[in-house]
C-alpha cells in the first residue's frame, strides 16, 4: 500500500507535529510520501516530501492506493491542501470541529467569491446565517462566531477521520456510506526523561517556585484571562509560590492585555509571556513545569494537540471538562467546568499548589494512561486497518456517484430519461460484480 500524505509542515501550525508523527508511525506499516507546501519552517522528517505547489508532480497523486488530505481552520496552511482535495477523492483527516473560518478566508480572499461563502452557509446553516455572514464580509456586522460548515470538507471524502467522539457525531452524517472513524492523536515528541529539568534555575524558577504553564497561542478560547483571575484568588501561600509561564504568543495587544491583567490584580511578577519559542525551548518549559493548565471554551478542536504534548510529562493538568477533555477518566485530568470565570480553576490550583504528593500522584496516573492510549504505533495500526475499510467501501461510493451523474442529466435531457439512465448504470454495475 503506497500513501500521499498531504499536510503542512510549518512549525507555525500545531497540526504539523501530529500529522508528522502520525505519517512516521505509518510509514513503518505502509509506504508514506509526505506532499506538502515547502515553507522556509517546515519541520524534518526522514520521509519522502514531495512539493504539491508542483502542478506536474501533482499529477502522480493518481498512483497512490490512499490519498489523506490533514485539513484544519487555518486557511494558509491549508488551502493548498483543500485545492487537491475538491479535485481528488481521498480520505480526509479534520483537526477542528469548525471550518467556517478556512472557508471564509478561501472563498472570499483566496477566489474572490464571498456569495460562494454566502451561499455555503445559507444552504448548509439557513437563511438567516448567510445573510449576516454576507454583511460581515461587507463590515456591516462585527463576528458572527464559528458555525461548523464542515460539509465542504465531506464533497470528496471516501472516508473521515477525527480526533474524539464530540467531533464524530458533526461529520457522520450518512451512516453507512462513507466510513467515519476517531483515532486519537499520536504523541508528537517523547520525553527523555520523567525528571524535572535540571535547569529549572536557567529559566527564572526557584527551587521553591510552583511553575505553571500552558502552552500555544493565546486565544479567547484558551481562558488565559480567566486563569490569571484564578490566581489572584488562591490563598496567599499558594499565590506566592507560583509562577505562571505562558509559552506562546499572541498579536501584541492580546500579549499586552494578559500583563496588565496580571499588573493590575498585583501578579506582575507571578506571570510571564515567552512568546513563540524553537522546539527544543518549548520542551524545556514543558519538562520543568510542576503543574499545566489547558482550558477551553468552547471547544472547536477534534483533537488538542497541546494537550498530547503536555501528557508526555508527568505533571498534572487543570482542564475544561468539555469536548476531548472529557473523554478522560475522571481521576486523570483535573476537571473544571467549561464557563468558570476563574473560582474552580483556583480552588483546583490551590489543591495542588499546596500538596507536592498530590501532584505526583495525578501526574503519575495521568502519564501512566495517555502512554498507552497515544502510543504512535496505536494509531498507525487502527489508521491503516481503516483505510483497508475505505478500499472496501469504494465499490459502493462508485455507485452512488454513477447514480449521481445519470440524475445530473435532468436539466439536459428530462427527467425520465435521465432517471432512466441511472438505473441501467447501476444494473450493469450489477451485473459486473
């Protein structure tokens, strides 16, 4: 089995690590080429990489058993991907459970057509959704929020995968037709060792300090402003100690908006910003934390991946109890509820803040179940026992677009005719098997 494993591979894009690490851990099953728009940070891999910005080269994707599109809401990583996709069936990896921002940006900027982007969403959403998408794109109406608009990404699927069951049921619409199936994420980088960083001092972290640290970029939806809120109310032998580590970045202003949170509730020296950092940095911050904190509300991820990369050390990790998060045993992550405003994120802080056994022992648990749950091998071996089922399913998916194309004929040569037409196709096709 020859597969064409189309992704981006910037270090600007989360998806780019799972997706790599996924297609490594398949390409010790099956034969992997790695297609992708080239970018001057694109992460190395020992794989084939093939350039799909190359019309010509594109032409040989025919050849593969499976193509597997990796398509996310981040139109400049992917569109080159979706550009393939609408013109090639294959099997399509979705990373988010909304793709109403990616197909705004495509449709309105990529191709110029923002009544496309209108008329997706007046068909798939309603009347009343595409009219107020229309007079955003107009700036005559501020954000609308994210709808999920994953249809498009199903025109051309022969088989779905996403990252947990919330995200399952948004794209199994026609039960029995096109396989569906949620494979978790693999983990991205194993970590050398279970010990704190032996350079904790290097950082800025006193031997005394509790550091806390989330990771990725700050967004609304991460509860950054809500966490910083949480540590103003813990006790003040908690607040003391902990030092607040967002290993990430922003748009200034958003940076800018989490500091003087900070200065103003008198956590000026409790909270720090690193900004985008090279992986090997960001592993450092992730081996010496003591405690993670990774919330969100909502929840638009099929998978997180900032939550496999944090589950390769054995700290533990404050959450929401939503979407992917929910998914985990209940004495694992430290669940919060989705719309805290910051008191039960404080009060499971505080908890482990205070008591260093109690870290270790969730941390422990925590590192003990996502070891073998996110085991890369794992997801090679249920990835390609999948698209097996997809080979099988082809047969099927033929027939009904041969049905689709005979009744495709109605405007041209009537309808009993053309209904006509698409009977004796799929009496042949019949036949045939």
């Amino acid at each position: 089995m020859r597969i064409a494993w189309l992704t981006p591979l910037s270090a600007k894009t989360g998806i780019s690590k799972y997706s790599l690490s996924a297609a490594l851990a398949v390409s010790q099953l099956v034969g992997v080429d790695v297609w992708t728009t080239p970018r001057e940070d694109d992460l190395p891999t020992s794989l084939p990489v093939r350039d799909l910005s190359d019309s010509s080269e594109a032409a040989d994707l025919s050849g593969y058993d499976h193509i597997v599109y990796n398509l996310g809401n981040n139109p400049t990583m992917h569109a080159d991907i979706f550009d393939v996709y609408v013109r090639n069936p294959g099997v399509v990896i979705l990373h988010d459970k909304t793709m109403a921002h990616f197909m705004r940006v495509y449709y309105t900027v990529r191709h110029s057509d923002p009544r496309r982007y209108r008329d997706l969403l007046t068909y798939y959403c309603g009347a009343e959704v595409g009219a107020r998408a229309y007079r955003q794109i107009l700036g005559l109406e501020g954000q609308m929020g994210d709808v999920p608009l994953l249809e498009p990404c199903l025109w051309n699927a022969v088989g779905v995968v996403v990252h947990s069951p919330d995200a399952l049921v948004l794209i199994d619409r026609y039960p029995g037709l096109v396989p569906v199936t949620s494979i978790d994420l693999p983990f991205y980088l194993p970590t050398n060792s279970t010990e704190p960083s032996a350079h904790r001092a290097s950082l800025g972290i006193n031997s005394n300090d509790v550091l806390v640290v989330s990771h990725g970029r700050i967004g609304e939806s991460k509860r950054i402003d809500q966490t910083v809120r949480a540590l103003s109310l813990l006790p003040v032998a908690a607040r003391e100690r902990v030092q607040f580590v967002i290993v990430g970045g922003a748009h200034p202003a958003a940076v800018e908006r989490v500091l003087s949170q900070a200065r103003a509730l008198g956590l000026g020296d409790h909270v720090r910003i690193t900004g985008f950092l090279p992986e090997a940095e960001l592993h450092a911050w992730l081996r010496a934390a003591d405690i993670f904190i990774n919330l969100r509300f909502p929840s638009t991820e099929s998978g997180s991946g900032s939550l496999v990369e944090q589950l390769a050390y054995p700290a533990p990790i404050v959450v929401s109890d939503i979407g992917f998060y929910a998914t985990f045993p209940q004495d694992t992550l430290v669940r919060t509820p989705p719309a805290d405003e910051g008191e039960a994120i404080a009060e499971a802080l505080a908890s482990l803040v205070l008591d260093e056994d109690l870290r270790s022992r969730v941390g422990e648990k925590t590192y003990a179940y996502a070891a073998a749950r996110f085991d890369p091998a794992l997801y090679a071996e249920r990835l390609v026992s999948f698209l097996g089922e997809v080979g099988l399913n082809r047969e099927r998916l033929h027939k009904v677009d041969s049905l689709g194309a005979g009744l495709r004929e109605v405007e041209s040569r009537g309808v009993s005719e053309a209904v006509s037409i698409g009977i004796e196709r799929l009496q042949s096709m019949e036949e045939a098997t």
